[in-house]
C-alpha cells in the first residue's frame, strides 16, 4: 500500500479520482521523500496547479505532501492490521481563513474531502491488489 501512495510516477496517479485531479507532473525524484510535484486540483468550478514537496517523517508509514504556496498539507498513514490488510488515514490541513468566509468554507471543505477521500480509498482498494508488493487493502 504505501509503496503504492510513494510511487507519484504509476501508482498514486492512479488512486486520484479524476473528477478532482488532473494530472501529477513529477519534477523531481518520483518515490517518496525529495519528490516534487505539481498537480491540478478541480474544486467549486474552479481549476488551480499546486506544486507539492514530499517528505517522509516516518519512512514506510506516513508520507507527507505540502504546498508551500497555500500551507496546505496532505498526509497518509498507513498501518499494517494483519496479513494482506492495513488501515490507511488521509489527512488534509488546511489554513483556515476568519469570520463568515472561514464558517462557509470549513464545512464546504470537509464535505469535499469526505467525498474525496472516499473515492480514494475505493480506488486504492481496487488497485493494490494488482500491484506486486501494493497488497493490503485498506480498511478505512
């Protein structure tokens, strides 16, 4: 699975639902931590490129992607639950912005990420199994 998630050239491409993504232009590296990345993100009608440094804080375990420009970051941990299952967490933190446009945002935003995330796993899920050295099918 995090082999999967660290591989931005083949692997996690293709767990990018893509009504959200288009696709990752990798300028850098390409596995895990150093790798640089610029990925169109679709959302409210609206189209934006962000470019994204990864890094590793824990190696094997959680992968981290931040976009400088938008302090947005996107974190995956995935922890082995048994022979051929893991439990995968997607994180985004997002800076918020104050008053009403924070209250409208913040909820808008954990809704899309929900679905997001969701279409994710699914995709991820269908995919590892196909993948030598991917297997363990996330559990949630």
């Amino acid at each position: 699975m995090y082999a999967i998630l660290a591989d931005y050239r083949e692997g996690h491409p293709r767990i990018l639902p893509p009504a959200y993504f288009g696709p990752i232009t990798v300028e850098e590296g390409g596995r895990g931590a150093g790798t640089v990345i610029t990925v169109e993100i679709r959302a409210g009608g609206r189209r934006r490129a962000m470019r994204g440094v990864v890094s590793e804080p824990e190696p094997g375990r959680v992968l981290l992607e931040r976009y400088p420009e938008t302090n947005e970051e996107t974190s995956f941990t995935v922890v082995p639950e048994g022979p051929g299952a893991c439990t995968l967490t997607i994180t985004t933190t997002l800076p918020g912005r104050r008053g009403l446009a924070g209250r409208i945002e913040r909820p808008l935003a954990r809704w899309l990420l929900t679905r997001i995330y969701r279409e994710e796993l699914a995709r991820i899920a269908a995919y590892a199994p196909s993948v030598r050295g991917g297997e363990g099918a996330p559990t949630g």
